[in-house]
C-alpha cells in the first residue's frame, strides 16, 4: 500500500546502491539510486570513491535548513566535484550547487558541481559559476575526471564573509515548502 499522507509518495522500503542501508522508497530517491548506478556501472567510478547524502546545516533568522548533497566523487584523496539532484529545471539548481561545492570541504573549494534532474545534467565549474558542459554526458567518467583533476585548482575557500554568503544562499534555496504551504519536516525534506 502506498503511503500519501506526506510531502512524498513513499512506496515502501529500498536498499541503497552504495551503502545498502534501507531508505524510503520515493520517486527522488530512486532517480538517486540511479544515478549512482550510472557513475559505478556506466562513468567507472568505484563505490568507495562516492560519498552519499551529506548534509551542509545552515541556520539564519531561526530557521534551520539541511542541504542534502547527493553525492560527492572524491579522486585521488580529494573532491574533485558534488552532485545534486533536483526533479525540474536545472538553471534553478546551479547557485545552490555551487555555493555547497564551495563549502562542503573545509579546507578548499570543491572545483566542480553536476546537477541533475536524472534526465539531463549540467557541469559547472565552482570558482566563477561557469557552465562547462550540458546533457547527461556532462557529468565526467572516471577517467575523464582524472583528467580534469590534473588541470583543477583546490583552493581554499576561507573567507568568512563568503563562506557565510555561500550559506545563506543554501538556506534560502534549500528550504521546503510543502504542499500544505507549511515548511516540512527535516526527515521529510532529506527525503
């Protein structure tokens, strides 16, 4: 039976691609799970060099918003590009990618971002917001990402006065409405 009563439909119950954890069964998350898939099976990357569902906590006027980055690639000890995941218009995802590429590491800026909507998907490089390539073939193969690894800089990303703007553009962008017009639940919105 199908469980309509929140903000998704949840069809039951499914194991992750790569942590084999059980998560709810959504339409989103099943995009998710196949993009995943497409890096290991398709683009070449190994399971181990994927992070799933980060999270950046961002909190300003009292209210609190958890940005969920779907997936981060990490080549050769470093993260060389996050994506996310977001059904719609890629355009209204590129700000947000970017300002979480630029803060997720502590120590530097993450050079690039995809963002998907699990049909087609745009490369953006992180320091000046540049689209770099379009369509699902956008999103680098491992080997492409070596690479691109080669020519990216990992700069640090420290100012504070930026870091806190990057932020702020995350908790506006992130924030969920949900259909009843009331903000949804964080377990909810991480869905």
């Amino acid at each position: 039976m199908l469980d309509t009563s929140g903000h998704h439909i949840v069809y039951g119950a499914l194991r992750d691609y790569l942590t084999g954890e059980t998560l709810q069964d959504t339409d989103d998350e099943r995009i998710r799970q196949q993009l995943a898939r497409l890096l290991v099976e398709q683009l070449g990357y190994a399971p181990e060099e994927l992070e799933p569902r980060l999270v950046i906590t961002s909190e300003f006027n009292g209210n609190q918003v958890n940005s969920l980055i779907e997936l981060c690639v990490r080549i050769k000890g470093k993260r060389l590009f996050i994506l996310r995941y977001g059904p719609g218009s890629l355009v209204t995802r590129e700000t947000a990618a970017i300002a979480a590429a630029r803060i997720l590491e502590p120590g530097y800026r993450i050079p690039l971002a995809v963002v998907s909507n699990g049909r087609d998907a745009e490369l953006l490089e992180t320091a000046n917001g540049k689209v770099l390539a379009t369509g699902m073939e956008a999103i680098p193969s491992r080997s492409q990402a070596l690479v691109l690894w080669r020519g990216l800089s990992f700069e640090p990303y420290l100012d504070p006065i930026k870091r806190e703007q990057a932020l702020r553009i995350l908790n506006l962008f992130d924030q969920e409405t949900c259909c009843a017009g009331t903000q949804c639940s964080t377990e909810t919105a991480a869905i």
